[in-house]
C-alpha cells in the first residue's frame, strides 16, 4: 500500500513538472547536473589537484581550451574539465542537503505553529524572528573560527538560516486550512494532532512545500557559491564558488576566461533551472495563476 502512494506521489510530481515548459527544462538541468555529480570520478580525465603536463613535458599553465585540455588550466596546471566535474558533486550536494533540511525543518515549524497557536505559534514565530535578524556570512565566519573549514559546516550554517521564509508561508496556510470543515470533522471523530498535522493538513499544502524546496536548494547554492568565493568554504571539497575563489586569488581573474566561465554559468544554470521547476509547483499551489 505505501509502495503504491510513493509511485502515485511521484507520478504526480512528475505531471505537474511536465505540465510546465520550463519546468521540464529546469528538471532536465538538475537531473544533467545530479548524473554528472554521480559519474565525476568515472568521467574525469585527470584528479582535480594534479600539476599537469603537456604533450612535449611542459608544465601545462594557464592554457586556453584546447583538443588536448577541454576547458584549459588554472594557474597550478591543473585540469578545469575535471574540476569543474568534482566541484560539481560537492555544490549538488551541498545544495539538495541543504535545501531538504532547511525545507524540514520550516515545515514542522510552520505545521506546528499555524496548527497549535496560542503560546507554542508566539515561541516559534519569535524564534523565527530572531533568526531574521541572523545574517549567513557572519554566523558562518564565527561557525569557522570556532571548528575549521568544513563541507558539514557550510552546511550547518546555511540549513540554520534556509528554513525562515518557508515555515512562515507554511504557518499561514496552515492557518487556512486547519478551519476548514474537513480537518473539523477529523478532530470530532478523535484523530491525534499528529495525523491531522501529518495526514491531512501537509498533503493540502504539497505543493507549497516542493515550491519553497526548490527555492530553498537555490539559496543553498548561492549562498555556498558566496561562502567560498569569500574563502569560507571547505578547502578539501571543490565546488563552483571555490574554483572562482582560486581565480580570484591567482590573480588572473582579468584575462582567464576559461577558468571563470564553466563555474560562473553553471551556478547560474542551475538556479535558473530551480527557479523553472519552482513556477511549475506555484502554479500548481496558485491555479490563478495558469489563467494568466
């Protein structure tokens, strides 16, 4: 029974992406950039931190896009087809890790807060007030001056600051939902908050929650793109940000194009390509907006 409700979960996601042109475009983006993650090791040429040579034994600096080095190399001879293929993995990751996360943790406030009210909605939306308050880049430098670069805690960072916009949404909704007469005759026939909550409430308010998933898996990209341009990131873990960071502190950020092209596009591809598939969930959220 519940292997039967996840294909029919899926098979509806995947009739509301393809009801939406740009949503199929954006969802072939993703899923482009999720199997090009997945196979890096296999399809790289080369490791991301090799010194390269050439053909003839030089040191392979700096060199344009060529048959022999697809997208050049950085300042360090290394190989940015490669690179560009690790650093793919890691801002993905980052980025579906963050967004869940953040995505769970404002559901269950919003759910909670819009559903109870009174004393527990006061505590939870005045913690989400002070968390507004709370901007990305300072808590990350004081995440890394207190435990290091780390992939986990640009993680930690960006999930502890995602989740306001979305459980504020989501509280309001609730707030609709929760007099509706179908919610009123479940709680007269004695169902615990919890299946309220979790069985009738969430599944009317699906489509919010892909909607701001989507827009929470952006901001993650964006903001770790941010983090490690700034020198915050993880140096162990290549991501897009970081690779733009290594140009800029090579000092050849003027005249290597090669090097920032293939980053700086790709962040732009797939937030864009997140955004499609988030027009295709609020339509869906906000029928009158096919009508337009």
């Amino acid at each position: 029974m519940k292997l039967v409700r996840v294909k029919e979960f899926f098979g509806t996601q995947i009739k509301i992406i393809m009801s939406h042109k740009f949503g199929i475009f954006g969802a072939l983006i993703i899923l482009f950039f999720c199997v090009v993650g997945l196979l890096a090791p296999i399809i790289a040429p080369h490791q991301p931190w090799d010194t390269l040579r050439d053909a003839n034994g030089k040191l392979a600096i700096m060199r344009a896009p060529s048959a022999e080095f697809l997208m050049g190399t950085t300042a360090m001879g290394r190989d940015i087809f490669t690179q560009m293929l690790y650093a793919t993995r890691t801002t993905v990751l980052i980025g579906l890790v963050s967004g869940l996360i953040s995505i769970m943790i404002g559901a269950n406030l919003g759910l909670w807060s819009g559903y109870y009210g009174g004393r527990m909605d006061e505590i939870l939306m005045r913690f989400t007030d002070i968390i507004y308050g709370m901007p990305f880049l300072p808590f990350l430098i004081v995440l890394i001056s207190l435990f290091g670069r780390s992939l986990w805690f640009v993680i930690i960072a960006i999930c502890c600051i995602v989740w306001r916009t979305s459980a504020r949404v989501i509280r309001a909704q609730t707030l609709a939902i929760k007099q509706r007469q179908f919610i009123l005759a479940g709680k007269a026939r004695g169902c615990s908050d919890l299946r309220i909550i979790y069985g009738h409430i969430m599944p009317n308010i699906m489509p919010l929650l892909l909607l701001y998933t989507a827009f929470n898996i952006a901001w993650s990209v964006l903001a770790e793109a941010g983090a490690s341009f700034l020198g915050f990131g993880d140096p162990d873990n290549l991501s897009w940000g970081g690779m733009l960071y290594n140009l800029w502190i090579s000092g050849k950020i003027r005249t290597a194009w090669w090097w920032f092209a293939p980053p700086a596009i790709c962040i732009v591809l797939l937030v864009s390509a997140l955004v499609f598939v988030s027009r295709a969930y609020e339509e869906e959220a906000n029928p009158r907006l096919k009508q337009r």
